[in-house]
C-alpha cells in the first residue's frame, strides 16, 4: 500500500471498510476525512487529517492497530480510537499526521 493521503480517503466517503476482529469481519464505513490544522515543518511528507469511520456494533473495539480491508485501497493496517457513541453504534478516529 502507498503512502496513504487524505484524496485516498475523499473520494470513498460512505464506503464499506472491513476488520476481521476475533475472527468475524466488522464493517466500519467511512463518514468524515478531513484536513487537520496545522503548521508546516521542514521535512513535513504529508498535510495531517483525521477519518471517522462508524460501526454498528453494542459493543466498543479498544484502541489499537486493525488491519483494514476496503475494495478500491486493498488492505493496510490503521490505528482506530473509539470517540463517541451513537444511536446505532460506535465512532472510531483515525489520525495520521
């Protein structure tokens, strides 16, 4: 997997994500991916932003690295942190900076 940017995620708004979490998938779908504010550093390869992903589940993941599986980007590994609940299920932020 390339090094990933924020056009990768923009243009999947809405689409299904899949996690094998204790060997069942989870589908996540992606609502937000968003640019961070920030400031540039010399050396800076990428502008930071943030992806919400939302899960229909009545129970949180914990924090950690999921590998994570979607039709057009194949798989890659990313850090999700859960950050509120909903109605239907859970939010989940990745951030890469």
């Amino acid at each position: 997997m390339p090094f990933l940017q924020l056009s990768d995620f923009a243009a999947r708004l809405n689409d299904t994500f899949r996690v094998t979490i204790e060997g069942q998938d989870a589908v996540f779908t992606l609502v937000e991916a968003t640019p961070m504010p920030h400031h540039p550093v010399a050396g800076m390869v990428r502008e930071p932003f943030s992806l919400l992903f939302h899960h229909e589940a009545a129970v949180v993941f914990p924090q950690r690295i999921y590998p994570m599986r979607n039709d057009g980007m194949g798989e890659f590994g990313i850090f999700l942190v859960p950050i509120a609940r909903d109605r239907s299920g859970f939010i989940y932020q990745a951030v890469f900076n």
